[in-house]
C-alpha cells in the first residue's frame, strides 16, 4: 500500500507541474460559466452528457497521452520496469489520479450550472450520487481506454490521429440519446452506458434501462483494464524488456 501511495503523490505533483489542473480546472470554470448562461432547464439532460464525452473524454484521453509518452520519450518507463514498482501500481495510480482530475473537472463544469439553475430558475436538482457514481465511471473509462491506446505509439503526433478518431467515435451515442436517430445498435458504442446511467440522476429511468447502464459498464470496467494491461505488457514490457 506504501508504494501505491507514494506512487499516486508523485503523479499528482507531476500532474500539477504540468499544469494539468490548471488546464483542466480553467476550462472547467469557462465552460461553467457559459452554460449557466446559455442553458436552459429543459436542456440539462441532453447537454451534459455530451459535454462530458466532448470536453472532459477529450482532455482526458490528451491528458493520458501526453504523461505516458513524455515518461517513454525520458526514459522513465525504462526505470520503472526494473523497480520494486509494479505494473499494476503504476497503471492504477495513473488511473486513479487522471480519473480524479477528470471527476473535478466535470464537478465544477456540470455543477456549478446545475446549481445556478435550481436557484435562479427552480430547476429540481438531480440524484448526485448516481451523477458522481456516473461522472466517475466514464473518466475511468476514459482514462483506461487511453492508457491502451497511448502505449502503442512513440510520439504524441502519431497517438492525435488515432484519438481524434476514437473520440469522434465515442460521440456517436450523443445522436440516440438526442432523438435525432434512435437505434439500438448506439447502445453498443461503450459510452452509452454512462451516458444512460447519467441521465438516470435527471430523469427517471425504466428497469431495463437501469440494467443495461450497471451490468454494461461493469463488463466494461473489467474487460477494458485486462485489456489495458495486455497492452502495456506487450508494447511496454516485452519490448523494453
């Protein structure tokens, strides 16, 4: 546990000297400010989660990118694997700590609007506790999809192309849940569960569609980390090893 720590520490101050909080929580109080004004109450289900897999999904999977090939490009990566360090605690500690500067960016992003509204206009306010389980959920997946990504690339140029690509991927749902056009086959895109499961906090949702969001995004959770790990293992280890 005492490595795990120290390891999380250290990726939060190298987070911050980054200015990763500073980007993350700068966007989060512009876009805060904007959607306060701009919104309307009726609009909170449907702009939310897009503005969850847009903006946050976005920095995130950037975010992932970025660190991860930085310590590559160092030689960092190189040191890790002959400490005491293990896989598992490096990769989890990138994953709890991106996945905690995602969460506070959303927080301040989506709440203080939401707030704002319920005082201003009356807006009732949501289940939070369904909408954090639901913001932290998807930056985890977030987070562990660009850890997957990210590993088989050299250079930050070579991993945008193929991240702006899975992004826009990732946005498709949006399209089902807007009405624009429904069909079940968006609810196999991974982010529809999240999105659903988050809209559950705003309005209420039917059985099957409480099933759907929890069972999905465990399976999720589970087979994205193995995958994840595969990866490092395969791009990472075997090759520097």
């Amino acid at each position: 546990m005492k490595p795990m720590t120290s390891t999380i520490k250290k990726d939060v101050i190298i987070q911050a000297r980054n200015k990763l909080y500073a980007i993350s929580i700068g966007l989060a109080v512009i876009f805060a400010i904007i959607f306060s004004i701009l919104l309307k109450p009726d609009q909170i289900v449907t702009v939310i989660p897009a503005a969850m897999l847009l903006l946050v999904g976005g920095t995130t999977l950037v975010f992932v990118g970025g660190l991860i090939l930085s310590e590559k490009d160092e030689g960092i990566l190189n040191a890790i694997i002959v400490s005491p360090l293990s896989t598992r605690a490096y990769l989890t500690s990138k994953m709890i700590t991106l996945t905690f500067l995602a969460t506070i960016e959303i927080i301040i992003m989506v709440g203080v609007p939401i707030v704002y509204l319920s005082i201003v206009k009356g807006t009732p306010l949501p289940n939070f506790l369904i909408l954090i389980i639901g913001i932290i959920i998807i930056n985890l997946l977030y987070t562990i999809v660009g850890i997957g990504m990210t590993v088989r690339f050299k250079k930050i140029t070579d991993y945008m192309i193929p991240v702006v690509m899975l992004m826009i991927l990732l946005q498709v749902p949006i399209i089902h849940f807007w009405h624009i056009f429904e069909h079940p086959i968006f609810l196999v895109i991974p982010t529809s569960a999240p999105i659903m499961f988050i809209q559950g906090a705003f309005t209420p949702l039917a059985s099957w569609e409480w099933i759907y969001a929890t069972v999905y995004m465990g399976c999720l959770l589970i087979v994205l980390t193995k995958w994840a790990f595969k990866s490092y293992n395969k791009h990472i280890i075997m090759k520097m090893g």
